[in-house]
C-alpha cells in the first residue's frame, strides 16, 4: 500500500470540487440538493474568539454552472422543432 503525502493547504488557496449533493449545500444564497453540482471552495481561517480552538477550513464560495448547467423545463404540447 501507498500514497502521497501533500502539503498542508495555506489560507486563501482555491479548489474546485464537484459531486452528487445526497444532503443539501448551501452557498451564498442559494441551496442545492439531490443534483449534480461543481462548486468553488476557499481555504480561511474563521476569526479567533477567546476560549475556542481556531481550525482552517474550506468553505464554498461559489456555484460553477458552466459544467453543469440547470436543466431547460420540458414543455409537453411545445410546437416548437416539430416543424408543424
């Protein structure tokens, strides 16, 4: 068995991230859940408040829909492309 080990990421540093939302995510104003989604993740650490321990972490910043776009609604009965 092996693996590689990285380095620890740094504050500020980006990744992106994609996958089926089986529990709901929210990012900014908007909830997603039970679809396909990439998002963006920032790495900062949260303000320090005395007594608590301060830990690093990733926290979305923002929805990628250019990989995944919503899909258009399905119009029943649409004369649309049917040449009609």
């Amino acid at each position: 068995m092996k693996w590689k080990h990285n380095s620890p990421p740094e504050v500020g540093d980006i990744r992106n991230r994609a996958g089926f939302l089986f529990m709901p995510r929210r990012i900014g104003d908007e909830t997603r859940w039970l679809e396909y989604a990439e998002w963006s993740e920032v790495y900062h650490k949260p303000m320090n408040y005395p007594g608590h321990v301060v830990l690093a972490q990733w926290v979305g910043s923002r929805w990628m829909d250019e990989k995944y776009p919503r899909p258009r609604p399905v119009v029943i009965g649409s004369k649309r492309g049917g040449g009609e």
